[in-house]
C-alpha cells in the first residue's frame, strides 16, 4: 500500500496571481477615491491610471451555477478578476468607464443587487445556523436574507446618516460580531439536561469551568454521575451547551431574539464601541421572522431621521441620550438594559447630565 | 431507492423578494439530476425545513480530518434519526465543511474560482460560501469519504486548510495597498508573515484556545480586527498628515463653509483641524490620533503621512466567558519596511503565542487571561516596555503596592535618555 499524501502547508496564498493587474500595477499608489454612485468606487492612482469597482451583494451561500454565472459576468466585464469584501459582497473591476454601466445594468438583469458602499446599509454579516452549526438557534442564511429583502432600498441606495454595519448571530457566543445593529439569539430558560447522556458524552470538569457565573456543578443523578445547574444564578448563556451537548439551551419557544445597537469597529471620531442591548423577547419566526424585521426597521428609520450626517448608530445615541432613543424608537427600557454584570457600573450615569 | 425531492413549504418563502436567495441555490442543486450532489442536496433541504418547522438544528460534530493535519475541517452528522436509529435523510447525514484559506484580501481570478467548483462539483454539495466569519472559503457539504480528495485536489491548487479549534486561526486583511489610498502598510505580507510563520499551530492545534490575526491598513479598521483579533495589527502614521491646500479650497467651495466645518472641522476628536479665513486648513498634528475622519470626508485634500508602520493591539474577542473584551495597544508604532523589520514582528507574535500557550487557562482567550494576569505581566512575559499609549487613564485606585517606584521612575528617565 503506497504512503498516504502528505499535505503541502502551504498557508495563506499569495494574492499577486489573483489580483486585478491594475491592482496589481498600482500597489501601494493609490492617490484618492469616490463613489459616483452606490455601489460604484472609482479608486485613482498616482500614475494616474483609474479603477471602477462595482459591488454588489450575494447570498453568501453560493451554488456553483450562481458562481460560475457571476465569474461569466467577470469574463465579460472585468478583465476576469473578482474580490470579496468581509461582507460578503463581490467586487469587480473595470478600467474603462465606459464598461461601468453595463455591468451594473448585467448584474441587476441577472438579480444581484448593486450597492453596500459608502452611506448604504450593507450586507449583513453572518453565520452557519440550521444550515451547518451544531449549537444554533436560529437560521442565518434565511433571517439574512428576509431582513435583505426589507432593506434592498437601503443596500441600494446611500441615504443613511453614514454607513450601517449590521451582524446576526445564531447563538450567544455572537461569531456574527459587533455591528450598528446586532440580531441576536437570547435564550430565556436554563439548559434542559439529559442526565443519561452527560457522564458519557461531557468532560465534566470542563464543563464546570466553562459557566461564567459558576452554576453548574457536579452531581450524580438518578444513580448516574452528572451534572446540575443552579436555576437561580444561571444566565441562560448556552456557554455549557457546546462542550456538552446533553445540556440542551436551544428552545423553540424561549430562545428569543434580541437586538443590540451601537457597536463600531472604525476609529473615525469616536473610539470603537462594542453594541448595548435595546431589544429582547423577539420571537424566533421562521422564515421571515418579521417582528424582528420591524423593529430593525424601526430603529433604522429613527437613525435616518434623526441622525446628523457622519454620525453613526453610536454617535446618534451619544449627542441624543438613551432616553430618547427608547422614546424616538418607542421601545421599552426595562430593568434587563441596566448592566449588572462586572464592571457594569462604568455603564450608570454618574453624573447630573440630564436631558428634559 | 432514488431520492425525491421533500416539500419545503417554509424555505420555499425565502425565494421570493429581491435579495439572492440561497434557497433557490440549493433547490437548483438538489434538483441538478444525475449529479453526485443531487441527492445530498435533496436531503440537506429535508432537514433544514424540519430545522425551520422545529426551530431546532441537527447536526452535532465529530472527528473528520485529512492525513497530516488535526483541524480546519469541521464535521457535521445529522441528529434527526428515525425509530430505527437511522438518519431520516441519509444522503445528508454526513455534511462537513472543509475550510480554505483564500488569497489575502481575497482577490480571485475566474480562473481559480471555476477550479474550485469543479472540484466541489465532483466531490462535494456544490454549495460553497465565500467567506466565512473565520475569513476562510467554506466548502460546505462533504462526505467523510470525500473530504481527503476534495482538500488534495485543492492543495494541489496551491490553496490550504484554514484553523479550527484551539488553534491559530486563519487571518483576515483588508483589500489595502492593493486598491486603498489610506493603505498605511502591506496588509497581505503582514497577513502572510504572521500566518504562514505559525502554520503549525493552525494545522496541529495545541493551543489553550483559538488565536486570531487580522491586519487592516488604517484605522478604519475595515476588517473588525480591534473586536475580534488577539492581534490586531491596525496601520498608521506618526508623521504629519498631508494637506493639498488647493484642493481643500475646492471642497469649500464645491460643499461650503458651513458643511465643511459641521462635518469635518468639529467632527476631529481632539479639535486638531480649523478652517483658516482664506479656506486652507490647519492642523495639529500633534494632537490629531489618526482617527481617519477627515481624511475619509476629503479624500482628495487630505491623506496620511509618509512615516507609515502600524500599531499593534492585543486581546479583542467576543463575549465568552467574560464578556466582550476590545483588543487594547501593546506596541503603539512599529515600522515594517525591512525584512529585519517583518522578522520582529514574527518575533513579537511568537512570543505572544508562546506566553499564551504557557500561561492561558484552558478555553481562555489572550484577552481573559490578559484580565486575569494584569497587562504588565504579560507585557514582561512577552518583552515589551511599558508605554502611555497603553491606558486611557492610570489607574484610580490605590491598592497597589508601590514599594518598587523609585527603581521604575529610574528606569523611565533612562529609556527616555536612551
């Protein structure tokens, strides 16, 4: 029998044979850029040679028809290279305005929506879901898509205050990560535990350390070695479910959605922030989960109408005050937006600021 | 027994509307008769409607790799068993992923991406998403049988296993000097230097827990690096910014004295920018941060300086355990224009990872330990002098004992000399 393959550890490939070979030619010698349009970048270098990027979004989830159709487009239009940016959304290039036009008017025939740049609500970051994660609750590819639906205008067009990065995660571990607007699954009930399966299924000990406020202990149940959790301390977090899975957390009826605004990664006038927490007890409605949809859309049109130019979802809030936010948006403010969690108290107002 | 299409009432939803519907990707394929896809695909949509109609997921994970390496492939099996304990849709109850590190910045020819269609075609569900979270190319949807041809065939393309588990993850860098104007380093070598130094422990992972690297050009940070990378590496500049004066005066006057002081003048952070009577622009540049905003409203007028290098910030992570964690400076301006200078880098990484590996507890990241140690230890641990560029504020609190402070203040007065 002959040896098996031994892999290459090749690592991450270098770009320069992939690259546009304007891109290429003009490393590092980009002069300065803007948009003409949504979706369109015009990138000028210092030798002054020019590059049109079109952008536009996908369904991340890609068949290799869909594939194959967007590199024909590619072949046609742009020289034969492609990019993709974080979110999802594919770039071409093309160095003869002249070919702009009719590749926008090609994608759009062919249902890819050209838009996600500058002051646009862009593609929504996201994860695996039903779809390939084993700890999810909810879908990701389908809330993307039925809330993409809801805001091709927005995709489409740059009428934001400034850009909005929005994220949706399946389980609070939150892989989908910080965003203006976050759509986050919040589980309400402690675990439901099999106890016949922990002792052969769990390291038990690991799964003790893994609680963030030391609830789970071990016990033997029903004569067999286990697990318990103390209903009163648990946050309902799901840390416990990935490493055992028999702790089960995902409920069809009590994991909820919540939704989370302000974070920003860009240091542009403020610093980063990580997102605050303005809505929970959303119902996780497959297919289209609308009550989440509205109130997405509600926030976002409070923003748009609000906001100054440049200022975004943080920086709304900021000049505004939380009060009224809640009152802009019509959301409730309860006793769960008040952080009890270590080092929460940074998060009180530890001052006379008051709007009335 | 032939394999028939399942009703998806649910998923059938998501294929009107005007976004691209993955739904219709994934019908297209299961529907693709006489491909080796076909009936994976057929059954794949069976679960995930019942995934739809539960609202519970079904897959649990397992151990699927290729010769040689121990991760970067994520196995899937399905849950939804019947009576009997068999798979109620057989022809998807092995559905892994196998993920792939793409070109840094992720630039492709058509060329290469029919390949790998070719290839997912043959061995896999034809379904591949570009990218994932993690920065790989996802190949979703493979056998066990098949993953060990799939990843040789594409090996053999020149394209390897991305991080999986407790493991130095695959990186990220922005499109930057390739297409950027506030490009402030070469993303993709420095993306390449730190990932492809470390690649045994991505492929053999040994590590307490994951270890992240992703590398944006300028401090718009474009790639999340500061929330999401133990190292972020984020360029910069540390001399003045440059102003074209002539084209400043033609953003006045195309956009006027009133936007341009609302949204760029009084939008500086550390009030660094004033509009001067005969519409130039001064600046400050020793109190301007870099914080890119006015140079993102003026991109003609304004652009970084000459004396670019990047700045280097440890510990960024999401919630678990303890909570969302920023990743916080540890080196506030490192050149990389030599290989001397990229070499140190590497250096400074593998020290952090060392550090990390000795010293994190199991399932910790470098931020919680980071937390738990206190910077100062693993600044020693990793051989980095203190800096103020490393604090919002001192501390404001007392309980610290200070008995060492007159052999610190030395040190300072003697590397400020040197």
């Amino acid at each position: 029998m002959s040896a098996p393959r031994m892999p290459i550890e090749s690592g991450v490939p270098d770009p320069f044979p992939y690259m546009h070979p304007t891109l290429k030619k003009n490393f590092g010698q980009w002069k300065y850029h803007d948009r003409p349009r949504p979706g369109v970048l015009h990138h000028v270098a210092k030798t002054g040679e020019e590059v049109w990027t079109v952008r536009a979004g996908t369904q991340r989830q890609m068949d290799t028809y869909t594939i194959r159709k967007l590199m024909d487009i590619a072949d046609q239009f742009a020289d034969g290279y492609v990019r993709f940016t974080i979110r999802s959304n594919i770039e071409y290039m093309v160095t003869d305005e002249k070919k702009v036009q009719p590749l926008i008017d090609k994608l759009q025939a062919e249902g890819f929506p050209v838009g996600g740049t500058g002051n646009s609500v862009s593609m929504i970051s996201h994860t695996q879901g039903w779809l390939h994660c084993d700890i999810p609750g909810t879908d990701a590819s389908g809330a993307v898509k039925a809330l993409m639906d809801e805001l091709y205008h927005e995709f489409t067009h740059e009428e934001m205050p400034n850009r909005v990065r929005m994220t949706t995660s399946c389980c609070q571990i939150n892989c989908g990560g910080q965003g203006d607007i976050a759509i986050n699954i919040q589980h309400t009930k402690p675990p439901k535990i099999n106890h016949d399966l922990v002792a052969n299924v769990c390291e038990r000990p690991s799964v003790v350390a893994r609680c963030p406020v030391a609830a789970i202990r071990p016990a033997m149940v029903n004569g067999k070695p286990s697990l318990e959790v103390d209903e009163k301390k648990c946050i309902c977090c799901g840390a416990c479910f990935p490493p055992c899975p028999p702790m089960q957390i995902n409920d069809p009826e009590h994991s909820k959605l919540a939704i989370w605004v302000g974070g920003k990664n860009s240091n542009a006038r403020s610093k980063p922030t990580f997102h605050k927490l303005v809505a929970a007890g959303i119902p996780n409605n497959p297919p289209r989960w609308p009550e989440a949809a509205a109130v997405v859309k509600n926030i976002l049109g409070a923003y748009k109408k609000d906001a100054k130019d440049y200022e975004r979802m943080n920086e709304w809030i900021d000049r505004i005050g939380w009060p009224r936010f809640f009152e802009l948006t019509g959301l409730p403010f309860t006793k769960y937006h008040i952080d009890n969690w270590r080092g929460g108290r940074v998060n009180l107002n530890a001052s006379a600021h008051i709007r009335f | 027994m032939a394999t028939k299409m399942h009703n998806t009432p649910m998923l059938d939803q998501l294929e009107s509307g005007p976004w691209p519907s993955f739904v219709t990707g994934l019908k297209r394929l299961a529907n693709d008769e006489g491909k080796p896809y076909a009936d994976m695909m057929k059954d794949l949509l069976g679960q995930l409607e019942t995934s739809y109609t539960t609202r519970k997921g079904y897959w649990k994970g397992g151990t699927v790799g290729v010769v040689g390496y121990g991760g970067g492939v994520i196995p899937r099996f399905t849950e939804l068993l019947d009576e009997n304990k068999k798979p109620l849709f057989p022809k998807a109850a092995e559905f892994h992923t196998l993920r792939i590190m793409p070109p840094a910045g992720m630039h492709y020819t058509t060329d290469i991406m029919r390949k790998f269609c070719d290839v997912w075609d043959k061995y896999g569900s034809g379904l591949i998403a570009f990218h994932g979270q993690s920065g790989d190319i996802m190949f979703q949807g493979c056998t066990t049988e098949n993953v060990q041809p799939a990843f040789d065939e594409m090996n053999e393309m020149g394209f390897d296993l991305g991080g999986a588990g407790p493991a130095v993850r695959t990186g990220m860098s922005c499109v930057g000097a390739a297409r950027c104007e506030h490009s402030c380093a070469n993303e993709q070598r420095i993306h390449r230097t730190l990932v492809n130094r470390f690649l045994d422990d991505m492929h053999r992972p040994a590590l307490p827990y994951k270890f992240k690297f992703k590398v944006s050009g300028c401090p718009n940070d474009c790639m999340n690096s500061i929330q999401r990378a133990d190292l972020a590496t984020i360029g910069t500049w540390r001399d003045d910014m440059k102003v074209d004066q002539a084209e400043v005066k033609n953003f006045v006057n195309a956009k006027g004295r009133k936007y341009v002081i609302d949204n760029v003048i009084t939008r500086c952070p550390t009030q660094a920018l004033s509009l001067n009577d005969d519409d130039t622009l001064a600046v400050d540049n020793k109190n301007c941060v870099r914080c890119m905003h006015c140079i993102n409203v003026m991109t003609k007028a304004l652009s970084p300086g000459d004396d670019k290098g990047v700045t280097l910030l440890v510990g960024g992570k999401r919630t678990l355990k303890i909570g969302d964690l920023m990743g916080t400076v540890v080196v506030p301006f490192m050149k990389l224009e030599t290989d001397e200078d990229y070499e140190a880098l590497e250096e400074l990484a593998g020290n952090m990872i060392d550090f990390f590996a000795e010293n994190a507890l199991e399932h910790e990241r470098t931020g919680e330990m980071i937390e738990r140690i206190g910077l100062v230890n693993f600044l020693e641990g990793i051989g980095v002098e203190i800096d103020p560029n490393m604090i919002t504020n001192p501390r404001m609190n007392p309980y610290v004992r200070m008995d060492g402070w007159d052999d610190e203040a030395q040190k300072w007065f003697e590397r400020k000399a040197g």
